[in-house]
C-alpha cells in the first residue's frame, strides 16, 4: 500500500512539484508523520494536509522541517514562495466564481417575484372629506393666513392659553411625596453614617474595613496548548499542544538499537515516553516515582510516544522500554 495518496489533479503544477518535494523529504528523513510532528511543533493532521496538497504548509512548517530534515532552507524557501504565489491565484479565481455564482442566484430569487408595483398619486376621493374642509381658503368664512402664520391643528391650543388640566393637582402631590421621601432618606443616611463613624475600638475598625482576600489564578497558556498539570494526565502530547517547541528531552537511553527518552513539557508540567528507531512490537512505558502511568506501542512506524502525565519536575519521570529481542532497560530517572 503506498505511504501517501494522489495529489489532486487540479493542482498548480507548481503547487504539486513542491508537495512532491516535502514528500521526499519525509520519506528521506525516515521519520514517521507523528514524529515529523512532534520535531517540528505542528500537528500530525496539519502535515497529512499539507503533504496531501489539501492545504499550503506556512513558511515556519517548512523552516522547521527543513531543520529536523537537514535540508538547505534557501532552495526550499523560494520553491514555497512560488507555490504561495500560485495559492493566492487560485484562492482568487475560486472567489470570484463563487461570487458570480452568488450573484446569479440572487437575480433568479429576484427575478420570481416580478416587477415592482408602481405607486400613483392619491385618488382625490381618498382625502377625507373634513381634511377638505379645514383647508385653508376653502369653506364660508374662511381666512387666508397672514405670511409667516399658518393655522394650528385641530386639537391644539395657541401659545399662552395654558389650559391645566384635571391631572395637575395629582401632578403637584406627587411631587411634593417624592421631595418629602427624599428627604427621610438624606436624614436617614446621615444617621446611619454618624454611627458607623462614631463606633470606635477596634471592633469598629475591623467591622468597617473588610479584609481583602487575595486571588491567585494560573497563569495563561501560550496560544495552542491546550492543558496543564493534572488535566495533562492521558492526553496526547501532540494533540493538546504540547510537544514541538515546548517539549524538551530530559533524559535518555540506548537500548538494543531503539533510543528511549524522557519528553518533558515545563508548559503543561507534564511528561511522556518516547522511542525510536524501534521495530513494531517493541513498548514504551512513562513511570512516575516508580509506578506505571502510561505505555505505548510500536504499530508499523519505527518509533511511538505514551500518552502524557503530570510532574512535578523531568527529574520525577522515568522512560523504560521493552523490546520484541527481549531487551529492556530505562533512562536514569528517579
């Protein structure tokens, strides 16, 4: 069965020959996907993308990986320039086709109510007959208006005849309630703060100074990780953001022909196993103060890593490994 899938036919060919090239890369350096992503702190998913031609690896994936791959950066950074370039134009042609495509359903949405209705004028019968009426200069009697005067609306009074009316008394109780309310309550507050000022000892002190309670909290994880301590313990290091740039190896050993390695996050506070150039069959266990915690398998990839745990500190964590030839043996942990 082949290690990587067809790219895409409708790929830039410059976009393809440069997934070909990360693809090379990978399989030279001999390292499986989930070690290419815990050497170079991107994840196993975001590599199978970019590997895959589904997605452009950003400029500090291939930095790391030409670093983990030993691989001139110089030549691998202009094949990624040229492949960014013809990204962005298909990125843009992809756009405009759907805009077009939205602006054509829009029209045919438009299109099914048909024309808009046309408004006429007012029928000369929709004006109610008393609006007639009290035109001005229309009826007997009636008075054009002086310039600069024009007739007030039916209903309305005219400046200065102030007409109060049935509810201005309970208007002027209300208000005289509303002063007398507030002023029990500014008597009532000066009361209240005489005696609270006056209480003296001690007891009045420490009854008018509450105690402030200090707030610790922890502090913020850097963007990408995801767990810290003890919500660490039986996740994925990879997964939950902790390998790659905050991972360190903090002690190892040669066993048969497989490396084995203490992997410890000061981030997550929390530790795992990892084995390489190991053969399927071969285990990898974590242990803490002398009792398992986590183990991991070798499948069809020549290394694994166990799932994490949390440390107080690298030194409380000790890697040991089993091998399919019967070999076995541990780092020098604690």
């Amino acid at each position: 069965m082949p290690r990587w899938k067809a790219l895409p036919e409708e790929l830039d060919p410059r976009i393809r020959e440069f997934a070909e090239q990360l693809r090379r890369l990978v399989d030279r350096s001999g390292l499986s996907l989930a070690a290419v992503a815990d050497r170079t702190g991107y994840g196993k998913t975001s590599w199978e993308r970019y590997l895959d031609g589904r997605l452009l690896a950003p400029k500090g994936a291939i930095l790391a990986l030409a670093e983990v791959t030993d691989t001139g950066q110089a030549h691998l950074i202009t094949m990624w320039e040229l492949a960014e370039r013809a990204w962005s134009r298909s990125e843009m042609r992809h756009d405009l086709t759907m805009d077009e495509q939205r602006i054509a359903e829009a029209r045919a949405a438009l299109g099914e109510y048909g024309p808009p209705p046309e408004y006429g004028p007012a029928p000369e019968d929709a004006v109610p007959p008393g609006a007639r009426a009290s035109a001005p200069g229309t009826g007997a009697g009636a008075r054009a208006p002086r310039r600069g005067q024009y007739p007030a609306p039916p209903g309305s009074h005219p400046p200065g005849d102030v007409r109060p009316g049935p509810s201005g008394g309970r208007r002027k109780v209300v208000l005289f309630l509303a002063g007398v309310v507030g002023a029990l309550l500014v008597i009532a507050a000066a009361v209240l703060l005489t005696d609270l000022g006056g209480s003296g000892g001690d007891g009045g002190t420490a009854a008018g100074k509450p105690s402030a309670t200090p707030t610790t909290s922890a502090p913020p994880l850097p963007a990408g990780v995801k767990c810290s301590g003890a919500a660490c313990t039986g996740q994925d290091p990879e997964t939950m953001g902790c390998g790659g740039e905050f991972a360190t190896t903090a002690s190892s050993a040669t066993i048969g022909g497989s490396l084995v390695e203490v992997r410890y996050s000061k981030t997550c506070q929390a530790a795992w196993a990892r084995i390489t150039r190991a053969t399927a069959g071969d285990t990898v266990r974590i242990t803490v103060a002398g009792k398992a915690a986590q183990q991991g398998l070798v499948d069809e990839d020549t290394d694994a890593y166990t799932p994490m745990t949390a440390v107080a500190g690298a030194a409380d964590a000790r890697a040991c490994a089993t091998l399919t030839s019967g070999a076995t043996g541990c780092t020098g942990g604690q």
